[in-house]
C-alpha cells in the first residue's frame, strides 16, 4: 500500500501535465460564455441581425449545451472520456471556425448551435478526467482548486480578451481565438492515460435521452424567453410546464430501465446532491455580478468594454486565491461544507455590498469591495463542488457525474438570468413610471440612469437572498465528515485508485 502522501500506484505519471490541458479546455468553455456576449454588438451590425433575432445567438449555445449534458457524460462513459474529450476539442474549434468566418445570420447560429453540442461532450469529458487522474486526496484538492479557479474566475477573463480582441481586431476573433486554444489543448492525447470504459455493451437509454434533451430545452428556452415575453406570457408558462412534466417523467423513467442515462445513486447521494444544489444556486450571485455590473459600468458609468473587462480582474484574482489558495489546502482537512456554506455567505455578502450603488458610487467604494467578496466567496463554493460532484461515483458513472454538475450550473444560470433580469426590468419601469412627472428633457439622462440601478438594486437584494439560502441549505444537507487521512478509507479517495 502507498504512503499517504503518495499518489496511487495507478496514477497517471504525467497527471499534472494532463491538468494543464484539462484546465485550458475548461478555460476555453467559460470564455465563450461570456466573450462572445462583448462581441454580440459588433456582430449584430456587421452582419445586419434585428434586435428581436440576436438573443438566439446566445440562446443556440445554452440551448444545445444545458440541454445535450447528460448524454454527452454518459457518452463518455461508454465510449472513453480521452475520446470524447478530444472530439469535443476539435468540434468545438471547428465549430468556432465556421462561426468567424459566418457571412450571415444563420451560418453564425447554426456554428453556435454546433459549439454549444460540441461543449456538452467536452465539459463533463474534462471534469471525469480529471476526478479519473487525481485520486489522492491532497494532489486531488489542489487540482479541483485549480480546476474551481477556472470554473468561477474564467468569465471575467473573456470579457478581457472579448473587449481586447473586439476592440483592436475584430469581433470574429472573438470565435476564431477558440482555435489555437483548442488545437494546444489536443497535446493531451500523448499524456492522458488509456481510455476506461463502462461495463458491458454501450447500451443508451432513449426514452431518458428525449425526456431529457427535450424537457431541459422546455425549460432553458423557457427562461431565455421570460427576458422579454414576461414570466407570466403563455409561451413562457407553456414551456415551464411542459419541461417540469416532461423532467419528472424523466425521473420515473430513470428508476425503471436497466442502464438509466441519469442512474438515481448518482443524484441520491446528499453529498453529489449538496454539490449539484451550491454550484446551481452560487451561479445565481455570479450571473448577478457579470450581468449588472457590466451594465452599471458601460451604461451608467461610461466605461468601455474593454475597461469593463479590466474592471473584473480583481474578482478574477479572488477567485483564484479562494480556490486556488484556500480552498485547496483545506479540502483534505475540513467537511466540505464548513468550505461551501461559509463560501455563499461570503458571497452573499458581497452582492449586499451592492445593493446601496447609486450612479455616482466610485468603482472603488462601490464595485472592487463587491467584486473581492463574491471572487474569494465562490472560489470557496466552486473548488469543493467540483471535487466533491463525483465524490463516490463508480467508474462507469464518472462522466454522467461530471455532466450533472455542469447541467446545475446550466439551468442555474438560464433561471437566474432571466428572473434577475426580469426583477431588475420591472423595478426600473416602476421608477419610471413614478418619476415620469417631475422628468424634463435636462433631467431625462440621469433618471434613466438612477432607473437602472434602481433596478440593479433590487436584483442585488434576490440574488443575495438566494446565496444565503443555498448556504443554510448546504449546511443541512452535506453531511459528509472530516476527510480521512487513509487513502483506501472512506471519504478520502472519492473516487477508486483503478479508474484511471
């Protein structure tokens, strides 16, 4: 037997280089969330897209990737995560090609359709690689603190790049970027270990994959629409309902057949669970920062994009230290929830800090206290999380594991969005309405201003409801002890030597 500071007999020798590709993957994952919204602009006037059809060019990523997740981790598990990953590296980059290169609005949505497919096989490929290559568990923590890191921190940086590349080229490297990244991360073919597979003949469960695929389209494409139809709208009503009859049905589908998509030990451990639930729920207060924040500073305040990027840096910076510093060295010490819970508060503390910002708030006093609060606090959140979302899961559920995770965090950014957005809209029509009398065309700029952070405002007191929520939640439910120091005992290799 090793030594407890050893790695397992059939660890991966070359695991640390592997991490550096896994990580660029990911990275390259979160960018696209977000440098393709500062690239949006540009692109909606260079190829003529009306302000009614622009949103399906976000919407065709969330749409194709929350809703492909599950299939694409339990694709990995039968058919090999080293193989999907590197196909979801290619498609993807592939993908991002055809998109720079679009000449019209229906080239660039079925390119980022075809990202958003390709994201769902490379994002749970990656996360099952890694939780495969590291299994001891300090070598484990430091790399999920850095694969955390990543998770929660990676946003700000596209919106860096996003404003850089949109600024000082063009929009459509923005997509072509996506290109060298992907062909550096493809070095990882020579140093991830062979392939594993599941047991048994790669048999897909059908019905689960159309209850799911369909069910979780009803609902992202429902949230998407709730931005400007309204919760209340038909279509949007329509669409919740239909995806929260079809998901449950799902369920029941899942606890019949022999070889579900989405096998009910999976999400049935408290620990998975609490994991899913934080990285779910945190995504709510990250959405709020990105979202509202990049509208106060280029809106309210008058920065560029690329400033705005810059501006987020800090935040970027916190996570890191959250995750990378912190987080990392306590994951084999401490509960996982005295990291998580104590996380959400401190991020919830830092969208509080929000919620007095008026338009002449400095960036100083009003933003960077905010931003390193929420960074440091979801770094925290992230690095346990993503450790802890395959925590016990056999080999052939790695991948299916790894695409829950990524689903939470999915369908929690899709709700989030659109019910901030939609308190945030509601409350600046109602400050309107209210100051539309004493409104004269001298004061009619700086009333549109305070309308909006008036309803930044109250978006900034839900989404630091929700925080605290989740924390008091994952407090209850993360009953998983103390790591222990053994590394064939209980809670200390989540995940079995021989899986890599």
């Amino acid at each position: 037997m090793s030594q407890p500071s050893q790695a397992p007999p059939q660890a991966n020798p070359r695991r640390w280089l592997a991490l550096v590709f896994i990580g660029l993957a990911q990275l390259m994952i979160v960018l696209d969330i977000t440098i393709v919204n500062i690239a949006l602009p540009s692109a909606q006037k260079d190829l003529g897209i009306s302000d009614g059809d622009r949103q399906w060019v976000i919407t065709a990523y969330t749409l194709a990737f929350g809703s492909l997740l599950l299939l694409g981790g339990r694709i990995a598990d039968y058919t090999g995560r080293k193989r999907t990953f590197l196909i979801g590296l290619l498609g993807f980059a592939g993908a991002s090609a055809l998109g720079g290169a679009a000449s019209g609005f229906e080239t660039l949505l079925a390119a980022r359709a075809l990202q958003g497919a390709f994201a769902a096989l490379l994002a749970p490929s990656a996360l099952s690689l890694l939780a495969v290559n590291f299994t001891e568990p300090r070598e484990r923590a430091k790399a999920f603190g850095i694969f955390g890191a990543i998770a929660a921190g990676g946003g700000a940086i596209g919106l860096v790049v996003g404003g850089l590349l949109t600024e000082y080229l063009d929009w459509r490297w923005c997509l072509y970027v996506n290109v060298p990244i992907a062909v550096v991360a493809a070095i990882s073919w020579s140093v991830l270990p062979t392939d594993t597979r599941a047991e048994g003949r790669a048999r897909f469960d059908i019905p689960g994959v159309v209850l799911a695929v369909c069910g979780l389209v009803a609902v992202v494409y429902g949230c998407s629409e709730a931005e400007s139809e309204g919760w209340d709208s038909r279509l949007v009503t329509g669409l919740l309902i239909l995806g929260a009859v079809l998901l449950i049905a799902f369920v029941m589908v899942e606890r019949s057949v022999a070889r579900p998509l989405l096998p009910p030990r999976v999400v049935g451990d408290r620990t998975r669970g609490s994991a899913y639930l934080a990285v779910g729920l945190s995504v709510v207060g990250m959405f709020a920062m990105f979202l509202f924040l990049t509208y106060y500073m280029q809106l309210v305040k008058g920065y560029s994009a690329l400033l705005t990027g810059v501006a987020f840096l800090p935040m970027t910076g916190a996570v890191l230290i959250g995750a990378g510093g912190v987080a990392s060295r306590l994951i084999p010490k401490v509960p996982p929830r005295l990291l998580v819970a104590p996380g959400l508060l401190i991020a919830a503390t830092g969208v509080a800090l929000l919620v007095p910002l008026d338009v002449d708030s400095s960036y100083a006093a009003g933003v960077l206290p905010a931003e390193l609060l929420v960074g440091f606090g979801m770094g925290l959140v992230m690095a346990p999380s993503m450790n802890y979302a395959t925590h016990g899961v056999g080999a052939g559920d790695a991948g299916v594991a790894s695409a829950t995770v990524n689903t939470a965090q999915q369908i929690g950014g899709s709700i989030g969005t659109a019910m901030l957005n939609t308190i945030a809209t509601s409350a600046t029509s109602d400050y309107m309405a209210s100051h539309a009398r004493q409104m004269t065309p001298q004061t009619a700029k700086a009333t549109a201003k305070a309308g909006l952070v008036e309803g930044f405002s109250h978006a900034f007191v839900v989404s630091s409801s929700i925080l605290v929520g989740a924390a008091v939640v994952v407090a209850l439910l993360m009953n998983t002890p103390r790591p222990v120091r053994e590394p064939g005992a209980k809670g200390a290799a989540p995940l079995p030597a021989h899986m890599g």
